[in-house]
C-alpha cells in the first residue's frame, strides 16, 4: 500500500511497536514512527516553513546526500505529501479505534472523538501543524487528496453529532456549525500546545470533553478527569 493510498483508504502509513499508526491503543503515544528523512524534514518545515527549506537542509539533518534523500522521496513536495499522508492515515486510524471503543451510545462517541484529536493535536503536535498549514503548498491532485481525507475525518464528527440531535441526546439548533466548530477547537490544539504547560495532554483532553458536551447541549460529565 503506498502513502497516498493510506491517505484516501484509511490503511495503516504508519506501523511498528511504538503505537503509532495502531489500533491497540489509541491513546498510546510514543515515537512518531517517521522515517528518518520525513522526520527530518517535518523538523525543517516547523522550524522554517516549506517554502523557506531546502533539499540541502534536510539531507544535512537526515545525515544523507542530496541524492540520497531523492532515492527516498523525488522531490521536496513528495516529502510534504508523505508527512500529511501520515498525519491524517494516523489520525483516521485512531479515530476508528475510538469510536469502536466508544460503541452505540452516542454521547460517548462526541466524548471519545473529542479525546481522540484532543490528544493526537497535543502527542502529534508538529506532524499536525505542518499538516494543517502547509495544505496551501500541496498540488493538484495532492491537495484534492489531502482535502478529501481531512472532509473524511470531518464527518465522524458530523454523524456523532447530528445522530446525538435526532435522538435528543444533544440540544443544540445547529448541528453541522457546532461541529465544525468542536473539530477546530481541537485540531487547534497544535497550533499552541507545550509538554511543559500546566495541563498534561490527557487532562486538557477531559476538559475539551466537556467543552464540547456544552457546546452540543449534553449532559455535563462532571469534574473534568482524565479517562482510564
């Protein structure tokens, strides 16, 4: 299965024994699992921008050749396109293993979709930056793949949300904006969270919880605490 593929099927990018990319526990996170290259160009475009790095610059992290990094990836947008592919396969992979964790109950469903991007926003919070950042860098058929996934993830939210609505579980007169604007709240998180802030990702992700249950007109949970 190639990048791009994962990207627009859902399959597994990313795979090993350290979490990523895996189903048994989605809110295990450890290494990020990129190979070298793509990791050391996720590091160049966070610290400089897509536009402002050059091949160069990540050969000479990846500890490679120019040509070197070319065997691997023909070109620097090709490294653009194999780190979004694997920012959102990751996300869609985690997400799905949420939900399947959450079952019918629809208001466990928002809860866990909710902790879900919460964490992979705070755990991945570089990989997701550049994903979201840099879509105006991506061409042609890319960026339409691209947009295609990120609308995919779009409406797992949407669905637990209207679902919620039509049974009565949640109140609110707008669901598809509520939505859009839960999805952004937490896919925010990349943009400012620090490992050495005051809450651990797992503790903002149970206060974002009940941000959202509010926001839909659900049940508060309670005291804000991490789930087991």
């Amino acid at each position: 299965m190639t990048e791009a593929d994962a990207l627009t099927t859902g399959g597994a990018a990313v795979t090993g024994d350290d979490g990523a990319g895996t189903t048994a526990d989605w809110r295990l996170y450890t290494s990020d699992g990129l190979p070298p290259v793509l990791g050391a160009a996720l590091a160049c475009f966070v610290k400089q921008g897509y536009h402002g790095t050059t091949i160069r610059e990540v050969a000479a992290r990846a500890g490679l050749s120019v040509p070197g990094v070319y065997h691997h990836y023909p070109s620097k947008h090709a490294l653009l396109v194999g780190i979004v592919t694997r920012a959102m396969a990751e996300l869609w992979e985690r997400s799905t293993a949420a939900l399947e964790e959450a079952g019918p109950d629809v208001g466990r469903r928002l809860d866990l979709l909710v902790e879900c991007l919460v964490l992979f926003h705070a755990h991945r919070r570089d990989l997701a930056f550049i994903a979201a950042s840099e879509i105006r860098s991506l061409l042609d058929d890319d960026r339409t793949t691209y947009l295609q996934a990120r609308d995919r993830q779009q409406r797992l939210m949407d669905a637990a949300v209207e679902e919620g609505v039509t049974r009565g579980t949640f109140t609110t007169p707008y669901p598809r904006e509520v939505s859009r604007a839960i999805v952004t709240m937490c896919t925010a998180v990349s943009q400012w969270y620090r490992v050495d802030g005051s809450l651990s990702p797992a503790e903002l992700a149970a206060r974002y919880r009940t941000m959202a249950r509010m926001t839909v007109g659900a049940t508060p949970l309670g005291p804000s605490a991490p789930s087991p």
